[in-house]
C-alpha cells in the first residue's frame, strides 16, 4: 500500500490531497474493521450450511490426500477449495464452530487487504464503498466463505481501472498487472464472472500506449490460467464444472428468471427496478431503493455533463454483473448472488460523484450528504440487522447441532481409517467425524444424481466397497436417490436416536467390532443400536 501512496505522490499530486484522499480515509479504515469484527464474529453461526460448506469439505478431502475433480467432486472453478484447504491447513479447527469461525476471519482480513488498496488507489471513492458494502453485505451472505465474497474486491479494482481509462487518466504498469493476476483469481474462483472479467480485463489492456506492458500482462493470465487448468485431471475439470452447471443450474436460472428473450433487459435495468423495493420488509429493501434513487440522479448528472459513453459503459458492466438475476428486495439464500452486482454498484456510484466534484462542487457536496443521510437513516432503522439479538450457543446448536452429533457419534464408534459415506445431505457431517468415503469421488452431493456417471459409481460403491458408515434413508425420505439401494440394506443397521429411527447406519459386520465404551460414548451424544439388538 505504501508503494501505491508513493506511486501516486510522485505524480506530482500535492501531499495534501495525497493525506486527506489516502491516508486519512485509511486510518478511519483500520479503526472501521474493529467495529465491523465485533459485528460480524457474533453472527458467525447465524445461517447453517449453505455453499461455504462445500467449499469447507473440498478442502478438508483435498488435505486427506484426495485430488479435486477426478477424486472429488466439486462444480466450482477450484480456488475456493485451495483457499479453504489453506485455512485449515494453517489455522487447525478443532470443532466446527472454530471451523467457520477461522474462515470468516480469513475474509475479513482479505476484505481489509483488498479495502487498503482500493483507497490507496481510489482514494474516497473506495473509503465511501467500504463504509456502505461492508455494513450492508450481511443481507446478501457477504460475509460467508463463498468465493462471490472475495472475488467482489477484484472485480471493483478492474472497474476503478476502467473508468480512470475511460476518463483518459494514467494507468501504471502496476495495474496491467495487477488487472491479469486479479481476472485470473475471478475467472478460477467463480465460473459465472468470467464475461465480466474478461470484459474488463480487454478494455484494460487493449491500449495502443501500453501495448508491451498488456502483452506481458495478458501473458501472465494466459500462463497462470493454464496451469489452473492443466494442473487437474482436464476431462474431469470441464465435466465438473461446466457440463454440470450448464446441464442444471444455467439453464434452470434462466428459466425460473425469465430471463430469455426480451427478458434479459432486466439485468441492464435493475437500478430502476430497484426503486421499487422498498415496498419489501427490511431495512435492506429500503436501502437499495435509496441508493439506487442516488444512483440515478447521479448518472442523470452524467449525461447533462455528457458523458453520454461513460454511463453506458457502467450500466453495461453493471448488466454484466448481474447475469445471475435475483429479484430486487431478496435477503440472504435467495439473494447472494446479487453480491457482485451490489458491490460494483455502490463502487461505481462514488466514482462518479468524484467526476461531480470536477464538474460542480456543489453538487457532488448535496449527493454526499445525501449519501450521508441515506447511511444514517438505515444504521437506526430498528430492523438493520445490527440490533438483533444474538446467542451464538443457541445459533451453534440450532443450525450446526444434528451435524455435530452424528458426526461425533461415527467419529466415537469408528476407527481413523473406517469409512462414511452421506447420501447428499449434512456434508459436513465428514469434517465432524474425521472420516473419508469410499466413493470414487469422495462425496454425493445434491446435484450428482443427475448424472449417470455418478449414480453408477454410487451404486458399484456399495458392491465393491461398502462403507462402514452410512448416513441417508431417513424415515421419511422418499427420495430414491437418499435411499440405500436395495441389495445393500439387509448389510446395515439402523442406529436410533432419541427413541426414534435416525438417518445413521452402522454396516453388520462392523458392529461386531465396536467396543461398549464406544457405545457408551455415542450414548452420550444420543444414538444407540435398535432395541431388538
């Protein structure tokens, strides 16, 4: 960051503006992710498991020795696995509560990285992004270990360098190649984000004046993306990732968006279908409403200073932001993936009151404190999420508890190198009990039934390596794909819990084995074998 401050004063920028524009809204940065910590670490177990998840277990596999896409499946580009792998590897949770919490913590200190630089190379442009996405990103799961929480700082540095571009400012050789290291981390931790990055990425690096600088730079993408890809089992990596989300998830988004046709005009016009979501409950309905009010008066301001092409260029990008269409209003499971939008949306609305500023102080001084008011109004607003109670014991139990208690049942009856096989379901029940699965890719999550391959290979598990251990067939489950296959059943025992049939399974042979103070000690934790046994 000090290289950035320096970089930027030897431009001749008056140390001054340099104190006020930099360093000042980084101290106040610094003092801000205090507070935000004390709001934020509370929460931590506020939600249960949700895509975080996945990503915890990818890493945990990827730590037992196992190799991501041809012996773990995972329909995500692979960062968010490695990055997981990394925390655990390095920080050592010892109970799933410490688990998420090291994770967050990991986010948190990416988000203060990431917010350092873009003051140090936006100046208060980035400091008034920080204040509003990091006190609002809660409502849309920005704080979760999902890979749209990190890759949201790089996808604003690159809109920070196409508008200064746009606007025929000085881009330094720094931020060539920052723009090919930051689109390569964006296009391997989320697949869906790869138009926008390369979009961005192009604008940045098609320049006549720079032309050597964007080679290398664009070199450097090229070779790191081949050694993202080419670094996994390549088949496997494209079946995985892409054949299974187009097949499924793609195509079904645009369905249930309606997002054919004509209807792909609402991704370019969600900032004015967004005055319209205060009608929801919520004090982030009303906030979005508001900002997205102050965003069109400002692109108004735009177009009477015109510019006419700066303003399509950013509803554009902010169009290609939002391919993943949540309707405007949704909180939480059914609106993160309005995370990207909302992050380079606010970015991008500070950035043109800095180009007010030039154009007329006094209005870019009405827009701030009508920014300011905007602010204010929603952190008393009783319904901001900052004045809920909060019991993270109770919160623990509630959304992490039938997890923790199975898993530490397996781990109590089971030996380190028996194994555990969940039928699409509780995946973290693997991390709890510490155990593999004698699947040939490692887990059965949700969207594996789908597709042949996987189903076969499920089915050849249970004839050839029958796990020790298999958590599914609950007593009301209906679905045949969470039910033991029927030459397998007579193989198993059905542990009880709490007087009543579990989802827990114990294979015949093994049972023989289990000492009675293992049995004791699942007892304790609420499961024990049938009362006919």
């Amino acid at each position: 960051m000090t290289f950035i401050f320096l970089k930027l004063f030897s431009s001749k920028e008056k140390l001054q503006r340099v104190i006020f524009f930099r360093i000042v809204p980084t101290i106040f940065l610094l003092a801000f992710y205090f507070l935000l910590y004390k709001i934020y670490i509370p929460r931590v177990n506020a939600f249960g498991c949700f895509d975080d998840c996945n990503n915890f277990i990818a890493g945990y596999f990827l730590l037992k020795g196992k190799l991501l896409f041809s012996q773990i499946f995972f329909n995500h580009n692979p960062l968010m696995a490695y990055l997981s792998m990394f925390v655990q590897l390095f920080t050592n949770p010892q109970n799933i509560y410490e688990l998420i919490l090291r994770h967050r913590q990991f986010l948190l200190l990416f988000g203060l990285f990431f917010n350092l630089l873009l003051i140090g190379r936006f100046g208060l442009a980035a400091f008034g992004f920080a204040i509003f996405f990091e006190l609002s990103k809660f409502y849309l799961f920005g704080d979760r270990f999902l890979a749209e929480g990190f890759i949201v700082y790089p996808l604003v540095y690159l809109v920070g360098l196409v508008w200064t571009k746009s606007l025929r400012e000085k881009l330094y050789i720094f931020d060539y190649f920052l723009s090919a290291i930051f689109t390569w981390f964006i296009i391997f931790m989320r697949e869906p984000y790869i138009p926008i990055a390369l979009l961005l990425l192009g604008y940045i690096l098609l320049s006549k004046k720079s032309k050597k600088v964007s080679i290398l730079s664009f070199g450097l993408f090229f070779s790191l993306s081949l050694i993202a890809i080419f670094g996994h089992n390549v088949s496997e990596f494209f079946f995985n990732v892409y054949t299974t989300n187009i097949g499924i998830n793609f195509l079904g988004e645009i369905n249930s968006n309606e997002m054919g046709g004509i209807g792909i005009w609402k991704v370019f016009l969600y900032p004015i279908l967004a005055l319209f979501s205060a009608t929801k409950d919520g004090a982030f309905p009303i906030l979005l409403a508001l900002l997205s009010a102050l965003f069109l008066l400002s692109t108004a301001l735009l177009v009477k200073f015109r510019k006419i092409k700066l303003v399509f260029l950013i509803w554009l990008i902010l169009g290609f932001a939002n391919f993943r269409y949540v309707s405007p209003g949704q909180t939480f499971y059914a609106a993160f993936h309005l995370l990207i939008w909302y992050g380079i949306f606010i970015f991008s609305s500070f950035m043109m009151i800095l180009y007010i500023y030039k154009k007329n102080r006094n209005l870019s001084y009405i827009l701030i404190f009508l920014y300011a008011v905007v602010l204010i109004y929603i952190i008393l607003l009783p319904s901001f999420f900052i004045y809920e109670k909060v019991d993270p014991q109770r919160d623990l139990i509630t959304n992490y508890g039938r997890q923790m208690q199975a898993g530490e049942v397996v781990k109590s009856i089971s030996k380190p190198n028996d194994t555990l096989f969940l039928d699409g379901f509780d995946d973290i029940i693997y991390w709890q009990a510490q155990r593999v699965s004698s699947y040939k890719y490692s887990w059965y999550t949700s969207l594996m039934p789908y597709f042949k391959k996987y189903k076969d290979a499920r089915l050849e598990m249970f004839k050839n390596s029958p796990p020790d251990f298999y958590y599914g067939s609950c007593p009301k489950e209906k679905d045949v794909n969470k039910l033991l296959p029927e030459f397998a059943k007579n193989n198993y025992t059905r542990l009880y819990s709490d007087r009543q049939p579990s989802c827990l399974w114990v294979r015949k042979e093994k049972i023989e084995s289990i000492t009675k103070k293992q049995w004791e000690k699942a007892k304790e934790n609420l499961y024990y074998l049938p009362p006919e046994l």
